[in-house]
C-alpha cells in the first residue's frame, strides 16, 4: 500500500500545506489558519505528516 506525504510548515497564525500521493502528485497545495489544521487532515486518508518549521 502507497501512502500520500504531507509537508507542514509551522508559523505562528497560517500554515502553508503541501501534500503529495506516491507518484508524486499534487494533493494539496494552500495555506491555511490555525483553526482548521484538525478539520483539514481528519478529511484525508491515512498519510505519512512532515513538520518543519521556519527560524529567522
């Protein structure tokens, strides 16, 4: 079975969101707020999630 991957880049009050299947398709590519970070990945199947987060 291929799972899709799915980057998070962490930020204070949006997150940027890209998300690939096994063949390297775009999912999802967007940002989004906070609040709905839950909401968006409880709607997906079962994926592999990356965190990264931006210093500066």
């Amino acid at each position: 079975m291929s799972h899709s991957i799915y980057g998070i880049d962490l930020a204070k009050h949006s997150f940027s969101i890209h998300g690939e299947d096994h063949q390297g398709k775009v999912l999802i590519h967007k940002t989004i707020t906070r609040s709905k970070v839950l909401s968006t990945f409880a709607n997906i199947p079962p994926a592999f999630i990356v965190l990264s987060t931006t210093s500066g």
